[in-house]
C-alpha cells in the first residue's frame, strides 16, 4: 500500500498557501474590483470554515450558493467542502419552480446568495408552501444587507468568524463534496454529487495538457459560470496549478470580459459558444487589448468553425474546443491535435478542432449503434457512452433515471456522435434533437454550424418540426445582421448548405427572429422553438425528403 492520506481537494489550497502566497485573486464584484492573494483568501477561507461551526451547521450539511463569479464565492469553493460539508451550486436563472425543486431537494441547510439575486431567491422561496423548509439561515455576499424576506439573514462580512487558521479534518474520499443539478434542457433537473475523489480526480484530470493545459503562469478567467458545473473545475484546477485567478463577477458582459482580459493580463478564458460570439459582435464596434490571451476553451455547446477561425485568424487566439456535462464533472474530452497534425492545411486541420475532440486520459468510451459498438470510421454513429474516476454512477434519488442512463457502470450521454480513425469524438447531435425525416437522420448541429458560418448571420438553429409525410423537417431558426435578411439571405442560405448537403438535409424555412431563445445556462433552448412551432406550416418540401434507396 502507498498512499497515506485520501484524495481530497485540501492540498490543492495548502499547496498554494504556502508555494504561491502572492499570487492574486482579482475579482469583479457587487461592490467593484476586489484583489487578494492566495495567503490572505488561505485566511479568509478558514474564517468562513469557523462561522460555519459557529452557525451551527452540521458537518453532513449540504450549503448551498445563488451567486456569480467573485471571490466570495470562491472562498466556499474551498471552504465549505474541505471542513467536510457539500457545496452545492444553484443556478440562478433558472425558473422559480426550478429552483425550489432543487433547494428542497437538495434540502440545503444554508444558502449564501449575492446581492443582485437577492429578489430572485425571495421569489423562489415564496412562490409555493413549505419552500425552502430546510434552510435555516441564508448569508447575503456582502457586508451589508439589503431589505428582505429572507429570514434569518447576514451579510458575510459579518457572518466571518475572527479566526484566521481552522483544523482542516482527515477526510474520506468517498465523502460527498459537492453538487450540480443539469439545467434541464432535458426535463426535470436531476441532482449529480461530487465526492472529494471524483473533485481530486477532474481536477488531476484537467490540469496536464492534455486536459485544459494550466500553469502557475497563466492568468485564468473563468466565464462559465461558477454555478454551472464548478466553473467546469477552473477554481479548484487554478489553484492546484498556482495560477492567477479572473473573476468577471455578476451578470459580466462583454465589455467587462474585454476589459479584464485587458487590464488583468488574461492568458486562458472559458465558456459556452454565445459568450464568445457576443465578444466577437463587440471587438467589431470597440477596441480592446487581446495580446495576452492565448486561448479560450469553448464547450457546453457545439463551437461553431467560423468562430475557432476568427478567433485564431483576427487575434492570434487559439480556441479548444471541449465536451463535457454535468455528470461528467465537466470536462471529458478536449480538441487537441496529435503530433504532425499541427502541419496539416489549416482547412484539414480545423475540421478535426472543430470535433469534441480526445477523451482525456483517465477516461474511456464506447459509442453504442443499433447492433452494438460502432467502428471509428466518422461515418457510422450511435450514443456516446464514458466511464471513468470523474463521471457519475447515478443521480441524487432519481431511481427511474438511474434505471435508464447506467448500465454496467457506464453513463449513457444522449449524445450521438462519430468517432474517426484517429479517435476523435464529434457529435452529431443530442439523441432528441436529432430530426428524423422519412425515417433516416439529419444531423441539427451541424446544419446550424453551417449556416453559422455566414457573414450575414449572427446565430442559428435548427430543430425538427412535425411533418405529416415525412414525419420531421428541418426548419432554421436565424439572427440576421442589421439590415439583412428575407428572401435574398435566405436563398443564400440554401446555396451555402447545398454545396455540402443533401437536398433533403436542406431547411425548408428559414425563420427570421430577433432572438434564440437560450436555456439558463446559455445554450439555444430548441424546447420552447419546438413547442412554439409546432404547427409551423411548410410548403417547400421537397419531392423526396429521404435518401435514395440504394
Ligand atoms: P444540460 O444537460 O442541462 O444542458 P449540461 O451542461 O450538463 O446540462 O450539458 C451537457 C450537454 O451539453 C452534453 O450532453 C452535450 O449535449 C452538450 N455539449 C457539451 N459540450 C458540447 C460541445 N462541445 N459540443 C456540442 N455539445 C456539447
């Protein structure tokens, strides 16, 4: 036997203490920028461990937060599971009804929210009887309190206790740390527990490069939201590595996430697609420095081509594109290319950066066809199934689910992918999105991606809508540039994907909407476009909306 102490995250924080004392922690906040460094959040961190005894909460607990990306929400990060208790992140902009499910479920004992969110918990907590039943305390990010409902209520400046140095416990590794509940694009949210191993693995996991690739000289903004899947493991990742950590703070637009990049020296950023678009449609109006930014890690959705290229062609920024989800801790598989291929011609390059890439060491995966494991061949495909240290063998009390997405110890995604003879994982789309026209599929994301790829069009989907003969067409969803758009734009559009599909892969309506509707954690929620066009009328369909019989 080797091995003397489990695997726990409170290394990776006495590690930085004491190896990285002075590197900084900035932060937007509530109250503007805030800078510390690894040995004054060390004691911070211990004071919030200590009020946490004070308050009474039992080690078992499961504490909730309601918050943005600052450094108060960092301290629990650390604080809350290394004394031995759950931190549990709740996204807040999720529907009332949503996140009264989670909290009761959960039955979070506290729950520390932000200032701006205050309104948005109160709303929650007393949309229906008995919410919230089990909270007995709730801790405002700040050092004062708003006027509210919620009771009894402190601010967290008040709420730290004066100690300074806390007795971190031995820990088990099987010890429930955290919590995440999937954002329900699929339903019902379902409830996935971190342990302190799986957090010390994901976090092992993505620090090499082959993972997310960090250092103790990168300056890293997490942009995915610490509410969302740990901020995919950065805050705890930054830390292992000694890094220097970004925090954009509540509600950052893209203004602020040019602006810290800027003025904060950002080597590495991460988030879902829109973010970047959103950056992107701002550099095209205003300037900001990008020099130190070296690459930006994009996942949670498919990462457009044209949007790998643009930020690697206008400002030398080298994005990697990655797939993960709640159940998998996040980060599973990442888009690196293998030696040699960094030669290839750009175009034979980006068409493997654009997949979901190579599953991270640690991992493995089967994709399962209708008659068992397909080849590698990036033809054939099926649904992604991955087991490893950091995924999940079940959800939180959710028998019927874990009867149906576990078999054997392997999770079963919902995503149908291709794998190609080098091994690299591309999705094709999620089992329910993908449309099915006269029995045979047609692949939504990449129709969408394509049609991305546009000068003319900001953002697009596409979903299936109900069709009498061929059971499902595909119809696409665009946001047109200002001033563009009706029928030149549209038979643009139709030109542009003929040239690499199918006639019967072709939309047959463009609809042109101000907006996509997006799910809480900013991806285009095709639920509400399925429901609301669901009797959408379609005329030009054409004769044969199915592939040839061979
Ligand atoms: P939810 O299931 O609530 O959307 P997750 O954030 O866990 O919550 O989403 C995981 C799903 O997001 C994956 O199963 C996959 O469908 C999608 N996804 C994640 N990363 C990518 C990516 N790089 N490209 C395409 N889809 C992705």
């Amino acid at each position: 036997m080797v091995g003397t102490t489990d695997q726990t995250l409170r290394p990776f924080l006495w590690r930085a203490a004491k190896l990285y004392p002075d590197r900084e922690i900035v932060s937007r906040t509530h109250e503007g920028l805030s800078r510390t460094t690894y040995a004054a959040y060390d004691r911070r961190v211990a004071r919030l461990a200590n009020a946490l005894d004070d308050a009474g909460v039992s080690r078992d607990a499961r504490v909730g937060t309601f918050c943005w990306n600052h450094t108060r929400h960092f301290e629990t990060y650390f604080g809350v599971p290394c004394r031995g208790s759950q931190l549990h992140t709740i996204n807040p902009l999720l529907p009332d009804h949503h996140v009264q499910y989670i909290v009761e479920n959960a039955a979070d004992e506290l729950l520390f929210v932000d200032p701006s969110l205050v309104e948005s918990l109160e709303s929650a907590a007393t949309d229906a009887d008995g919410a919230f039943d089990a909270v007995e305390q709730f801790v405002v990010m700040g050092s004062d309190v708003p006027e509210t409902s919620l009771d009894p209520v402190t601010d967290y400046e008040s709420f730290l206790a004066d100690d300074e140095t806390y007795d971190w416990p031995d820990l088990d590794e099987e010890r429930p740390a955290g919590m995440c509940y999937t954002s329900g694009t699929t339903g019902k949210p379902k409830g996935v527990e971190y342990s302190q191993q799986t957090m010390w693995a994901h976090t092992m996991g993505i620090l090499p490069e082959a993972g997310l690739d960090l250092r103790a000289s990168d300056v890293v903004m997490p942009v995915v939201p610490m509410f969302h899947v740990m901020a995919w493991g950065l805050p705890h990742a930054v830390t292992a590595a000694g890094g220097k950590h970004v925090y954009p703070g509540p509600a950052p637009d893209p203004a602020d996430i040019a602006r810290l990049i800027e003025d904060e020296r950002v080597t590495f950023t991460a988030g879902v697609p829109t973010v970047w678009l959103g950056l992107l449609d701002y550099l095209e109006e205003n300037d900001a420095d990008l020099s130190s930014l070296e690459r930006i890690a994009i996942g949670g959705a498919a990462a457009p081509e044209s949007l790998i290229r643009e930020y690697e062609e206008s400002y030398d920024v080298q994005v990697l594109h990655a797939w993960g989800m709640t159940e998998t801790s996040p980060v599973a598989a990442a888009a690196h290319l293998k030696p040699g291929m960094e030669s290839w011609p750009a175009e034979k390059r980006d068409r493997k950066r654009v997949k979901q890439g190579l599953v991270l060491p640690g991992l493995e995966f089967k994709v399962m066809g209708e008659e068992g494991e397909i080849p590698w061949n990036g033809e054939d495909f099926g649904e992604l199934w991955i087991r490893g240290p950091w995924v999940t063998t079940e959800y939180f009390g959710r028998p019927e689910a874990n009867e149906t997405d576990f078999v054997d110890g392997w999770l079963k995604t919902g995503d149908v992918v291709t794998v190609d003879p080098e091994g690299y994982i591309q999705i094709v789309d999620r089992a329910k999105d993908v449309i099915k026209s006269g029995g045979e599929w047609i692949s939504s994301q990449e129709l969408e991606n394509a049609i991305m790829a546009h000068d003319d069009v900001t953002e697009a989907t596409v979903i299936g809508v109900p069709h009498e003969k061929w059971q499902e067409r595909p119809v696409a969803f665009v946001v047109a540039r200002e001033g563009v758009g009706g029928g030149p734009l549209m038979a643009d559009i139709r030109d542009l994907l003929a040239e690499d599909y199918p006639e019967w892969w072709l939309p047959d309506d463009v609809v042109y909407v101000e907006s996509i509707p997006k799910t809480a954690t900013g991806k285009f929620d095709k639920k509400v476009l399925r429901d609301e066009y669901a009797d959408h009328e379609i005329d030009d369909v054409p004769e044969e909306a199915a592939p040839e019989e061979e």
